[in-house]
C-alpha cells in the first residue's frame, strides 16, 4: 500500500454558529488519524476535544462538533 507523503486538508469552513456538521473527501483508515484545526495561518491551533469523527465506508467522512 503506497502512504501519501502529504497531508491531506478539507476546508477550510467558515463556522457560521449553526452549522456542526463538516465533511472531508479523502480516505481514513481510523477516526484518530482525523485532526481538527481552528483559525488559519499564525492564530491556528488544534482542537484537543468537543468533536466527533464519523467515516463512510466508501472513504471520506466528517467531523461533528458537540456544541
């Protein structure tokens, strides 16, 4: 199986209060292999909780935030 040297990045999103629901299209093997990020750039640091991976069968996926 060939590994991808890169990461690979949805987004980015902008949370508008209302949405919690945020997918991604590429493969996943385990939802711990899923990091999220907030802000961009300097400001942008990782989320360490609050959220929940859910993969489709077919790859792909999304990201869902509690609150």
């Amino acid at each position: 199986m060939t590994v991808a040297a890169t990461n690979a990045k949805a987004g980015p999103y902008v949370c508008d209060g209302g949405q919690d629901t945020f997918p991604f299209h590429f493969p996943v093997l385990e939802a711990s292999h899923v990091a999220v990020y907030l802000g961009s750039g300097d400001t942008e640091s990782r989320v360490s909780g609050g959220y929940s991976v859910n993969l489709d069968e077919n790859g792909g996926g999304s990201v869902v935030f509690a609150t």
